[in-house]
C-alpha cells in the first residue's frame, strides 16, 4: 500500500473520530499551491487545521515528530491563505494533531492532542 493510500485511511479514521467527537468538517484534503490542509473543521467557534498522521506500524513511538519544523511553518502558512478565502465564522484558530494507529486486533488507536501546534512555533 502507497503512503497516499495509507493516508487516506488514516484521515478517514480521524474524520470519523472527529464528527463523533462534535466537530463539524469544513474541509478536507483543501490544496493551494503546493501544500494542504489535512482537515479543516470547526470545534463549536473555533476554527481547527487538523494535521493527520497514519502509521501502518503499531509499535511507532512518537508520532508526533513526524511534524518537522518546516511542515509547521507551512501550515501556518495554507492556513492563513485558507482564513482569507473562508466566509466561515469563528472566535478562535486552534491547530491539531490526530496520530492514528492500528492495534493488533484491527482496531485503531488515535491520538488527539488539540493545539498541539498552536501559533507559538
């Protein structure tokens, strides 16, 4: 399996895990440029870039670093771009990260930390 279709799943998972959890997707998968936002969705008022990472192996340790310093920078930066075209409404900008695994009987462990990216980097 190609690490895009192994994506896919893993956002497939998260968008599932998301509109169970009350979140309401705007987007997915929304380009400019050359990059994307995995996940665009609302948290009541708050406006959320999710970043989502899938690892087909379930002993991966740390997940989360497989954000680079750089591929924050640019989602700051398609998320700018992403509010200026948006006529959605929101009070607050929150970036998230979901890490989907699987666990060895089929099932998935997810990994939600919410700003876990914030604008401080």
């Amino acid at each position: 399996m190609s690490s895009i279709e192994t994506g896919k799943i893993g956002e497939k998972i998260a968008e599932e895990y998301l509109i169970k959890n009350g979140f309401k997707i705007l987007d997915k998968n929304w380009r400019e440029s050359h990059g994307e936002l995995d996940i665009v969705a609302l948290d009541n008022t708050t406006l959320v870039f999710i970043e989502v990472k899938y690892r087909s192996d379930e002993n991966f340790i740390d997940i989360q670093h497989a954000i680079s310093r750089a591929k924050v920078k640019n989602l700051k930066k398609y998320a700018q771009k992403y509010m200026f075209k948006t006529t959605v409404f929101y009070e607050e900008i929150r970036f998230d990260f979901i890490g989907v695994l699987p666990n060895p009987d089929g099932s998935y462990r997810i990994e939600h930390d919410p700003d876990y990216i914030g604008w401080r980097d």
